[in-house]
C-alpha cells in the first residue's frame, strides 16, 4: 500500500465525509452476545450504550439480543438507565441524542412463544424497542410458517442459505415482504460461503427486490486472512471484508454479471480501493456517494458484528 494511498483516507472514518456515512452510517449491528467475542449481557449493554453515546454512534446500528432474552434485558434496561445530562462537547451529525436502544430480535423457528416475548418487552420498555426480527429459514416451507406466526407489519430478515439452495426462500422474502440475512463467516473456516454462492445470493436477493443483511466475519474492510476467535493460537482463515460486501452488493444492485461480483468479494489489494472527497474507486472504476447511500438504503443494509469497534479502527484498509 502507497503512502498516497493512506494519504486520502482519514484513519477513523469521519461522518461527515460523505462516501464514509454511505459507506458505514448506521451500518454496524452490535451482536456482541455472540462468537467470538461471547460477551455477559451486562457488558453488552453498558457498550451499547457507551457506543450510542461516542462520537462514532453515526455507524452504529441495532443490538442484537435473542428473543428469550429480552425479559432479562428489560430488567437490565430498566435498572440502568442513564440519567439524562446535557452534553458539553458537540457531536459529529449522527443519530438523535437519546438513550435508545434499538434492537434486533433473533427468534426460532418455533415463534409463538418469542412473539410474545418481543410484544411484551415492547408494551413494557420505554427505553429500548424491538425494531426488526431476525430468524433462520432454510427452506420455503420454514419461511412461510415462520412469516405465518409472525404479527403483520414486523420488519423480519429472514436467513437465507447462500447459493441457489437459498433462491426458493428468497422467492417467499420477495413474495411476502420480507428481507434477507446472509451468513459470511464464522469461527470455522467451513463457515465461510465461497465466494461464488455469495455472488449467486447477492444478484438473486437483488433481482428479486429483496434488500439484505449479513452477519458474521466481516471485523475487516477487505478480504485477508485473519485469526477466527480471539483465543491465542487460533486458526486462521481467508475473511470477507465490509468493503467487499458493500462493493460486491453494489455491483448486484448495478445489474453486474456473477465474475465481476465475485472479483469484488474476493478483493484483497488495498491499493486497489480508494476513498475520494465524494466517490469509492475500485480500480477503473467510480462511485459516487450518492450512489452508494442510495444502494445502501434501497438494498445493503448492513451487517452483525460481535465487535463495533474493530470495522472502525481498521480503517482505512
């Protein structure tokens, strides 16, 4: 990588450059209950919270928390909430200055009893909310009976198998109303889709109309190989970056041909990237922000870490 390269890019991203806030701003789910990092819910919260009070809250987005464990969450909320205070330093433009916790609710497949759980801690909290939900359906027939038990309205991400095994579950989400959610990675190498199912799913879910998000695997800007878990000699494998998948989902949302989008995930050349005063250039080409906010709102919502800082501090690659 050139010195000119780190030249044109800020080593935080800064939300008010405008190719960093299409690129990132509210893009980051805190799923800090889960692989690697495994954290108690308490410590979860209390970063939550500290996250959605720092200068970096424009990247993030909801925490995630499994439904059976919302009740023990509202206890938590209810007890700790932060008394209000007026802030003395300014903030960079971001979300609304407020203790809100927005969450992501992880249900099975069995939903009943979830359902209950996510309208009780909604009925209950006053400062913390179930937005979305999310639940695995590896099958159109799992999809249909867990949209069934769902209530009309809840804004759900369905978890779809990567490849064309995932393309009938992708038909209901599109049928239905629903959204994807793709598994990049986790703490096994055989985790990882390869990157031509992760291609296939991407120009799928987007000729559908069906906008997504993804979990797992994505702590780093561009593709590398990176240690799987945070224990001390853990194996290593090839990693999915965040700008891969933004850069990969752009040229699916583009109408780009399968080689084109597998080239982008499989990028693995920082000089090959550059962020502008207003585009993202990948080699010959470029995108205005524009574009890219756009994509980002009409298709790439975002995507589940276990850890909000490590995609910030990476940056630039």
């Amino acid at each position: 990588m050139s010195v000119g390269y780190y030249s044109l890019v800020p080593k935080v991203p800064f939300p008010d450059e405008p190719v960093s806030r299409a690129l990132l701003g509210g893009a980051i789910d805190f799923a800090g209950l889960f692989p690697p990092a495994g954290l108690p819910l308490p410590e979860v919260l209390a970063k939550y919270r500290a996250y959605r009070a720092s200068d970096d809250a424009w990247a993030l987005g909801r925490l995630i928390v499994p439904a059976d464990r919302l009740a023990e969450l509202s206890v938590l909320a209810s007890a700790d909430s932060p008394k209000p205070s007026r802030r003395t330093t300014k903030r960079p433009a971001g979300p609304p200055e407020d203790d809100h916790i927005a969450i992501s609710a992880l249900v099975g497949t069995g939903t009943a009893e979830d359902v209950d759980a996510i309208e009780r801690f909604n009925r209950e909290q006053t400062t913390a909310r179930v937005e979305t939900v999310e639940v695995k359906a590896g099958s159109a027939g799992t999809a249909l009976a867990v949209l069934a038990a769902v209530p009309p309205g809840w804004v759900i991400y369905l978890e779809v198998p990567t490849g064309e095994s995932g393309d009938q579950v992708l038909d209901v989400a599109a049928a239905r109303g629903a959204r994807a959610k793709l598994r990049t990675g986790g703490t096994t190498p055989g985790a990882f889709p390869a990157p031509e199912a992760l291609a296939h799913s991407l120009a799928a879910a987007e000729v559908r109309g069906v906008p997504f998000k993804a979990t797992a695997g994505l702590h780093h800007p561009l593709r590398g190989t990176f240690p799987l878990t945070y224990v001390a000699d853990a194996p290593s494998a090839p990693m999915y970056g965040y700008l891969n998948l933004a850069l990969a989902a752009l040229l699916a949302w583009s109408g780009r041909p399968a080689a084109s989008i597998e080239a982008a995930l499989l990028e693995a050349d920082p000089s090959a990237l550059r962020i502008e005063a207003a585009s993202l250039r990948w080699r010959d080409e470029s995108f205005p922000w524009e574009i890219l906010r756009t994509m980002r709102t009409e298709f790439f919502h975002g995507f589940g870490s276990c850890s909000f800082r490590e995609p910030l501090d990476e940056w630039p690659l």
